[in-house]
C-alpha cells in the first residue's frame, strides 16, 4: 500500500507498506492512514483519498470518526472508469462494442488483411484493439473505427480484398469471417451507432482525463459532473445523433447509472472548493447554481467540521463564526474567515496569493493581491485520443 502526501507542491511518496501477509481490511487500513495522520498532524490534512474498494470506504469512515473533520474522498478517474464499466454492460452499447471488435480483431489478426489495410488504404493509421479490462479502450476502438470507417469501406470493395476473402483454399471459417466482416463494415446503420455511442461518450472520457492529469481540478469536479450528468440526461434532444440508439428511455438508463457512480467521486469538498472558487463566484450561471440548497447544506456542513477540527472552537465559538460565515458570504469577496477556509481548501493545489494578481480591500482595511487562477481549456476529444495513442505508442516502442 502507496502512502502519498499531496499538496499545492506536488506528490510526496511518504512510504509503502508491504500487505503481502495481511488481510487488507478496513481495520488495517485506517491504523496505518491514522499513523500517517498522527506524524503530520491532524489539523494538517483534508480528505484522505482511495479508490473504490469497499476496504476503503470502511477505512474512510472508521478514520473520520477519529477526526471527523477529515472526508473520505473516492478517486474520481476511478469512479469514472467505473461508470464507463458499466455503460459497457448495456446490452444496446454492447452490440455495437462487440461488432466492432469482432471485425478489427479479424482484420489484425491476419498477417494479409492488416498488411492490406496498412499499405494500401490507411494513410499510416492503425485500427486499436481495446484492452481487456478498460471500457474506456473501447471508446478509443470505436472512435479510431469511426475515423478510418471510410478506408475500411475501400478495402473491403477492392479487389485486393476480394481475391484474398473469396480464396478457395483459404479455411471456411475465414472466409465466412471475412464476409460478416464486410457486412458490418458496409452497414450505415452500423456506423450511425458508433458515431453516437462515441458522442455519448466523450463527455465522460474526456473528464476522466481531466482528473487524472497533474492538472488543479479540485474546484471543478462537482461543477464538471453535473455538467455531464445533464448532458448524457438530455442527449436524445441532440441534432448530431444520427441513429436511433440513443431514446428517452436509454438516457434515463444513463441517468440512472451515472447517479449510482455519483457518491463514490464527489463529496462536501468538491462542493465547497466550488462554492469558493471566484470564477464561479463571477460568472453568472455558475453562481447561481452554486447558491442551491444542497450545495449550502454541503458547505455549512464542511465549514463546521473544519471549526470543529481544525480551528478546534468551542460550541459558542462555533455559534459565532457560522454567523460570520455566512455574512461573510452574503457580503462577497474580502472576507478573512472565508479566506481562511477557501486557503485550506483550494491550496491543496493553487497557490492563493501571488505579487500579480488584483488587489482587494479586506475588511480589516488591508489590501492584498490575490491569484486569478488558472483555468484549463477543456481538452477536446480529439486532444485526448491523440495523447492517449501517443503513450500508447511510446509504450510498444522497443
């Protein structure tokens, strides 16, 4: 078990643990979360961050009851592969998936068709097999499909083709295969649905991305969900579908999973880290989602914990500074008890003050210059496959 310390600095490979005679249960996992706390000092820490695995989430919840102020965060990129795991399972995604591999698999698998493709129709592309135990390879199959549909087309017209599958000393079996390979390659209907399913898809894939980079996201990750959970809800009111696959009924399906996955990614610190951060604070639509009841529930529930835990008030200490808090946001920006929470949460990964940034007056009559943070572009698909097939290369190279 990896111990990792991050902060705005970056990642700190604290230790290692070696569970290789141990049953890794939830008991076992917070003692040495715990020890990890009791070195650094518990008013230091966040959240404590770990994949799904139901081992950590009992971890996560036994650790909290120790210092309650310290959330149990699951690993988005992880909850969001898992979402994927299970669009995967859905039977009318699954036919499409299965089509395609069926083919690409023929194709790769024979030394004279992927030849064939290579040299004669690809311009220098490779179809992508997907990997066995990621969905999200998947959608990298059908979107590299989907871009090379046309030269697939060609091949299987030529005349190359032709001789090579109609062969009579090839095996029937192959030639057989290399027939319901054309079929499907020629079917528009076919084609229609991996448009879809990919345009379906990119949302997903492409935030999974996001989150899994070295990039600042904490803020963003409830504001992005949401964005995507509307997306896939409402994606049969699309003008770019081209099939039929994509219903009301199918989106509720994608609704209803995506719902399922939801918990086990965000939680009162995404929300808060939102409710906080200024771009959304200034930007008129943002702010008004950020002032939805359940969202405030989420941040007096955090504010509470972190005067609890960290600033260790007493009752009528906390009474006080909630009502402060809360003027404080009414009022907007300059606020210095609100700073001091947005820093304990937003410098886990910005750094809050630079000599550049604007100035404001705080209450107090003070004037600092505060960071206008950095805002990634969000990456578009294509981006993303291009990186991903990048590695993927790097990776095989010899």
């Amino acid at each position: 078990m990896n111990m990792l310390h991050i902060n705005r600095h970056g990642e700190l490979a604290h230790r290692h643990v070696d569970g290789s005679n141990e049953t890794k249960s939830d008991v076992w996992i917070a003692e040495h979360i715990t020890k990890d706390i009791e070195e650094r000092g518990p008013p230091n820490f966040l959240q404590f961050v770990a994949d799904n695995a139901s081992a950590n989430i009992l971890a996560g919840k036994l650790v909290r009851e120790r210092y309650p102020h310290i959330i149990f965060g699951g690993c988005v990129a992880h909850g969001l592969d898992l979402l994927m795991e299970d669009i995967g399972k859905l039977p009318w995604v699954k036919e499409v998936v299965n089509d395609c591999k069926k083919f690409i698999k023929f194709i790769k698998n024979h030394h004279m068709t992927n030849a064939m493709f290579l040299d004669f129709f690809s311009n220098g592309a490779t179809l992508l097999k997907p990997a066995a135990t990621r969905f999200a390879t998947n959608v990298i199959m059908l979107d590299r499909a989907w871009t090379l549909s046309s030269s697939l087309r060609r091949m299987v017209i030529s005349d190359r083709w032709i001789s090579w599958a109609n062969d009579p000393q090839r095996p029937p079996q192959t030639r057989t295969d290399a027939r319901e390979a054309k079929e499907t390659i020629l079917d528009e209907r076919f084609w229609d649905k991996v448009h879809d399913i990919v345009m379906m898809m990119e949302k997903i894939f492409v935030l999974m991305r996001q989150v899994d980079s070295h990039k600042d996201f904490l803020d963003r990750v409830f504001w992005e969900s949401w964005e995507c959970q509307d997306i896939l809800k409402n994606l049969h009111k699309s003008t770019e579908l081209r099939s039929n696959i994509i219903t009301p009924s199918s989106c509720d399906e994608l609704f209803l999973l995506f719902r399922h996955r939801w918990n086990s990614w965000t939680n009162i610190i995404h929300t808060t880290a939102m409710l906080l951060n200024t771009a959304y604070l200034f930007d008129e639509e943002r702010q008004e989602f950020s002032y939805h009841s359940f969202i405030m529930r989420d941040f007096q529930e955090y504010v509470t914990l972190f005067a609890k835990g960290v600033l260790q008030y007493s009752r009528e200490e906390l009474v006080q500074y909630l009502h402060n808090v809360d003027k404080e946001l009414d009022a907007g920006r300059g606020a210095p008890k609100l700073r001091v929470i947005a820093m304990n949460i937003l410098g886990l990964t910005y750094d809050v003050l630079q000599e550049n940034g604007p100035e404001i007056a705080l209450s107090n009559g003070d004037r600092v210059r505060v960071k206008t943070w950095d805002w990634t572009e969000p990456v578009s698909a294509k981006e993303v496959l291009e990186d991903t097939l990048q590695a993927r290369t790097m990776r095989n190279a010899p």
